[in-house]
C-alpha cells in the first residue's frame, strides 16, 4: 500500500496527523460584526483564492498503544468532505486500527463520516467518546421541537451516530478521557464544545475544535463569530480567553477547520494576534 505525507507533529510519545476531510462551502454572510466585504477582503489579503471555502480536518493520535481519531469529518453530507477514510488508507492508517473516536462535538461536518449511507458504523473497532452535555443536548426531544427545519437535520445525524455506536458510546464529564490526552470545555459553539490537550514529556498540543472556522479572519478579529455559534457571546468570550493562553504560552494547536496544513503556533504582536504556520521547536 502507498502512502502519502500528511502534516504531522511530534509531541512527546504522541505522533499526530492531520487527515483532510476537504471542504464545505459558508457563505461569509454567516459571519457577525464584520462586513462581508471586509471580511472578504481579509480572505483575499491572506492568499484565499475560494474566501468561502472551509476546509475540514481529523486528526489521527498515535502513541501508548493506541490509535486515536479526533471527530470523523462530513462524510458528504450536502456534499460537504467525504475524504476522510480514503485519505487514512492513503496515510496508511486502516479504518480498522483506530480504537477510539474524540468528538469535539456533534455538528454534521464532524460526525458525518462516522457512519456510512446505510446508517452502519465506519469504525466498527472503535469506541466513541463525546462530552456527557453535548450529547445530552442533541438527544434532547425538547431542544428538537424548537429547532428550525435547517437545525433539525443536525439533530437527526447526530442521533443517528450516538445510536450506531449504541453501547460503544463513552460520556464524560471532565479530566483525563485517555492517558495523556485531557478535555477542556471551550463552550458558546456547542453545548458540550471540547477540546483535548495531549501531554507528553513535557511537551503539549491543543486540539481546539471550531474555535474558528475562518482562520485568517478570526484570529486577528476574535470578536467575529459566525452562524453556527450556539452562544455567540460565549463563543467569542471563550475563543478571546483561548488565543491569549496559547499566545503567551506558545503552545501548539491544531483546528479542524485551521486549514491544510493542520497545525499553528499563534502569536500576539501590536495588539492582535496572528498565526504562524512555520512551526518552530
């Protein structure tokens, strides 16, 4: 079996690969507190040929034993990804090996692909863990009933995932999830929004989730938020706190909707903070 290069950072014992999932398309309409054409104009200035285009990541955790994937991608719903197991096999990595599954949460473009058009688990050795409060949520009848007709169909993928894993399904409510790897609440996208922070010989990564989803936008402007925000208040409060931790502390994150090449180290110069994709040890 060829393989092919995935990005890739090394973190202590744990090896992580970013695993594209391709695109969906958000129109930056979606996005509060901005004009559209300034935010387009932002797309523009930072080489986004598509300023639409939201690319999609997984990412893959290998160390102590264990292969670890974090969220599951679209898997083609509304035509949205649909890459993600075809890109494994292509980064040698058999939907089979994987053991565990890490939700960040449960929106379409991140469950999508964990079940495949027959409703069947796409990994069927894998144990699927996900916040105690974020599903609790999608599985909420009333929360249901007052959802509008777009909403309802996040609602009914997210059930359908939580049910094909039936008794695989793992609640948690903080802390350790799986050695070296920890949960921390970022809440205002999803009720039960979490990143993971890996640990290991003195070395760390953030798994941030959708703190942002246009990255040349929101990081340099974090009181944009956009449609798909739970709480937008929250959302913005939360990705604010966030970037200046990881700034001062210089730790390594990694988004899933980052961009291609998957990770960044995010500074803070003149007031505002940027990004920057040349990792240095």
């Amino acid at each position: 079996m060829s393989t092919l290069t995935f990005p890739s950072q090394q973190v202590g014992d744990f090896t992580i690969t970013a695993i594209s999932d391709g695109y969906l398309t958000a129109s930056l309409d979606f996005l509060s507190n901005i004009d559209t054409s300034a935010a387009s104009r932002m797309q523009r200035d930072a080489g986004q040929k598509e300023p639409t285009a939201v690319h999609i990541n997984c990412y893959v955790v290998r160390g102590a034993g264990r292969t670890v994937l974090i969220d599951g991608g679209a898997g083609g719903f509304k035509q949205w990804g649909g890459h993600l197991k075809t890109n494994l096999v292509l980064a040698g990595i058999e939907p089979s090996t994987i053991d565990t599954i890490l939700l960040t949460h449960a929106h379409p473009d991140h469950v999508g692909g964990l079940v495949n058009g027959a409703g069947q688990v796409t990994f069927p050795n894998a144990e699927l863990v996900a916040h105690r409060r974020e599903v609790r949520f999608w599985q909420d009848d009333g929360n249901l009933s007052r959802a509008s007709e777009r909403a309802r169909g996040n609602f009914l993928i997210a059930r359908q995932v939580f049910d094909a894993y039936g008794d695989k399904l793992r609640r948690f409510d903080e802390g350790q999830v799986l050695p070296g790897i920890s949960a921390m609440p970022l809440p205002g996208h999803t009720d039960g929004h979490t990143g993971y922070v890996l640990e290991s010989r003195e070395q760390g990564l953030l798994v941030w989730g959708d703190v942002v989803h246009f990255p040349h936008i929101q990081i340099q402007r974090p009181d944009v938020s956009i449609a798909f925000d739970q709480d937008a208040s929250v959302a913005v409060t939360t990705r604010s706190r966030l970037l200046d931790r990881v700034s001062s502390e210089g730790l390594l994150v990694a988004g899933m909707h980052l961009g291609e090449l998957g990770f960044a180290r995010i500074r803070r110069m003149s007031g505002k903070y940027g990004r920057s994709d040349r990792l240095l040890r």
